[in-house]
C-alpha cells in the first residue's frame, strides 16, 4: 500500500462547506504517481505507457476543510494487460470515499494494449490487496 496526508485547500470547499465531490478523483489521481512510475520511471509524458479505461468513486461520508486527509493506495486486481487501482480517502478515522481506477498498459505508437512486464508485475503485485464483496 502506498499512503500519503494532505490538507484539503480552501479553494477544495464548495457551497455547502464541505469538500467538494470532484475533488476526490483528482487526489485519487496525483496519489497514482508510485504506480505511474513502476511504467514510467522518470514520468516523461513522451514515455507513457498508461491509459485509463474506467474510474468508479463511492462516497461514504463527508470531507472538511482544515482536516487532514490519507490517501491510501492499493492494486486490487491484476490482468494480462491491464490492473486496477484501489484507493480511500480517510479523515477523523473513517473511510469517507473510495474508488476503483481501471489502468492499461499501452503502446501509443501501436495504438493498443500490451502485455504487463514480469517486473512491473512484480512490483504491482507487492501492494495487492483482496477486497471484500459486498
């Protein structure tokens, strides 16, 4: 798992003074960057191996201003091709949102999927996770 704390921006807030709903898929995006980097090392864009082909976020519970926020990270499935990213906001201790990140390994000049490394396998598999069905 990969874990970081941020604090949410007053800017983050919305109307209603509490985080706002689109915040969370562009935190769950910028806490990716270790799983970027397995592809990508040094994170040139001209090197860019990734797609996203899905992203599901489920909201639990509210976020608030002047709180600090972990984002946690977890592979959560891995494919021939593709795996996806699990990850979870919390703050005061509770699980407030979470979301799933369909990512595809690419070949841009190819125009299609490419099978994961055994390496960048590896490493994926090092932060996987079994989630509970409910």
């Amino acid at each position: 798992m990969f874990s970081e704390k941020m604090m949410p921006h007053f800017s983050d807030t919305d109307a209603l003074g509490h985080i706002n709903n689109t915040k969370p898929p562009i935190w769950f995006e910028g806490a990716r960057a270790p799983i970027f980097k397995f592809f990508t090392p040094d994170l040139d864009p001209k090197k860019w191996q990734l797609i996203i082909a899905k992203i599901e976020v489920s909201y639990h519970g509210q976020l608030f201003y002047g709180q600090e926020i972990e984002i946690k990270t977890f592979i959560s499935r891995i494919g021939g091709a593709s795996f996806d990213v699990y990850q979870e906001l919390w703050q005061h201790g509770e699980k407030c949102v979470s979301g799933t990140a369909a990512m595809v390994n690419f070949d841009y000049k190819a125009q299609s999927s490419k099978k994961i490394s055994v390496d960048i396998r590896a490493q994926l598999t090092e932060h996987l996770i079994e989630l509970e069905v409910s």
